[in-house]
C-alpha cells in the first residue's frame, strides 16, 4: 500500500511520509547504485562475450569493441537503467507513489516540460556558441585531446542520430532522477531545510563525471547547484531534466557528425573558458524558468486536494408545517 506525503509538503520533501524510517532511504540507494552497477557489468559481459565469438578487435582496454557508436550505446544503456530502479526505490522501498519522484503533483508536467525546452535550446547553442567564441579569443580553440574524425556519411550519420535520439533522452533523465531527484529527497527526508539536500546532490554529481579540471568540477557542481534549487522552486524536475536532454542530444549529435562519438572528453574537462560561459549561460536559464514558473502559478507544494463531497442530502417528502399567525404567536 502507497502512502502519500501530507499535502502542503515542498518537493525536497516528497519521501518525508507517515512510514519514513531513517533505513529506506540509505537502502533505496544501496538499491539504485548496486542495481546499476549490476546491469554495467552484465551488458559489459555480454558484449565482450558477442564481441569474442564475432571476432571483434581488442580496443584500448583490450577487450572487444563494438566501434564507438556500439561502445557508447552499452554505456547509454547501462545509465539509463538507473531511471526505473529510482522508481522501483520510491515505490518498493519508501512505499510512497512513484510519481512524486517526478513532481508535486505525482507526475511529469509534460507541458511545462515543453516550455522548458523552449528555453532549453537557446540556452545550450549560447553555451557552445559562447564558449567557442571565447576559446576562439583566447587562442585555445584548438587545444585538447579530441579524437581524429570527420564526416561519417549520410547513412552514418543518420543512423547514429537514430541511435541517439532513443537513448539519450532516457539517459539525461535517469541522472536528474538520480542526483536532482532520488538523492534530493533523500536528504530532504531528514533535514527541513533544502541546502544541505542541493549541495550533497552538487557534489556527487560532479563526482560522478570523473576528475578532469578545477574548471570543470566546479562548473559541474553549480550546474547541479542551479537545477536543483530549480527542481525545488518550481516543484518537479521538467527543468533540469529538459536542460539535460538537450545539452546531451546537442552535443553527442555533433560528436556524431564529426566522427568523435569516441572521444572521451566530457563536461569535467572544460578550461576555464567554457567554465565562464557556462556559469553566465546557466544562471539566466534559471532566472528565465523561474519568471516563467511565476507567471504561470506552478504548484511548488503538494496541492490540498478537496475532500470528496459525500452524497447529497434528500430532500425531504413531508408536508411543511403550518404556518403561525404572527397575531397570535407567543
């Protein structure tokens, strides 16, 4: 049986229900990061395994690739996992309904998922335009460790977008489930106040991708900072799931046209550049989604339903009573 959280109760909140116990959420997690790891490890095995028997050649690590598009779909895959055990979490462990993972109102606002995409497309091509501009300025646009490449071809390149397009999304979205979500709540269970919540999510996200530069790992961390608070303001994760989406979609389609989908660069490697833009670029995203969150009066809280009205009285079928004469009355 599903126990909601009390009406009133914010989003960092949602899993502070009547059979909150200080043990679900640790075993929750345990859940989300072992059940991932698990799948990791199976479809490395079965890939290695395939890739034995086909007689594919060895890549860097010396086990059998299945070129870079292959490579990074298993990684995609083994990512995307993680969104239905973060449900499985919130419904099995926590016994609260699996949509207050997604928002306060126990579901995905898919509306306001689309003007958050809206907003979320300019803001990604101005951090990419912005940040190559200012490399560019700098005379750094043509350092890093960027893979040789080049136009794969019409029918490559379409294939690969196919490939992307089904599996990035589900991807992006399992992270924010993760940290803006699972991880939010999880820490919002104990304490009131939302900050330590944003801030250990910040910290694990940036974590999650890898040491690379100062830069990066700081520009990961107010990234995460940003969607978070954004996550509680507005009440659910459309906005920074949406932002995610897109900036992965953008940027692996066009590693995908290069031919460098086997580049293995990501956000934490970012020089200081990138680090400024990003910064700039980010926080007006925020200030936008917030002003569009004002005006159209986004529930931030669990909504006070009303209680369901009981059946209509009858009306009654005796005659009236007579009427008193006032003159003779008392």
């Amino acid at each position: 049986m599903m126990t909601p959280p009390p009406p009133g109760t914010p989003y960092h909140r949602l899993a502070r229900t009547e059979r909150h116990d200080w043990w679900r959420p640790v075993l929750g997690s345990v859940l989300i990061l072992g059940g991932t790891f698990m799948v990791l490890c199976l479809l490395t095995g079965v890939a290695f395994s395939a890739g034995e028997l086909a007689d594919r050649p060895n890549g860097a690590d010396g086990l059998p690739t299945w070129g870079p598009l292959g490579d990074l779909v298993l990684l995609l895959a083994g990512i995307a996992v993680a969104l239905p055990l973060v449900l499985l979490a919130a419904g099995w462990v926590q016994a609260r309904p699996v949509g207050t993972v997604s928002s306060v109102l126990g579901r995905l606002r898919w509306r306001w998922l689309g003007v958050c995409a809206l907003v979320a497309v300019p803001t990604v091509l101005a951090l990419l335009g912005g940040g190559l501009g200012l490399l560019t300025l700098t005379g750094n646009a043509d350092e890093g460790g960027s893979v040789d490449g080049g136009w794969p071809g019409w029918a490559g390149f379409l294939g690969a977008v196919a490939v992307l397009l089904a599996l990035v999304p589900l991807q992006a979205a399992a992270e924010e489930y993760v940290f803006r979500g699972w991880l939010l709540q999880a820490v919002g269970a104990f304490l009131r106040t939302p900050w330590p919540a944003i801030a250990v999510q910040a910290v694990l996200f940036a974590a999650a991708h890898g040491w690379g530069t100062r830069w990066g790992f700081v520009d990961l961390m107010i990234m995460a900072g940003l969607t978070g608070w954004l996550t509680i303001r507005t009440g659910g994760l459309e906005a920074a799931i949406t932002l995610h989406v897109v900036n992965n979609v953008i940027a692996f389609v066009g590693s995908a046209a290069l031919g460098q989908l086997a580049a293995e660069e990501t956000a934490a490697d970012a020089p200081w550049e990138m680090f400024v833009v990003s910064v700039v670029v980010h926080a007006a995203y925020t200030g936008v989604v917030l002003w569009l969150a004002r005006r159209r009066r986004l529930p931030t809280v669990l909504p006070w339903y009303p209680t369901p009205a009981g059946p209509a009285p009858q009306r009654s079928t005796a005659p009236p009573p007579p009427a008193v004469d006032e003159a003779y009355a008392g």
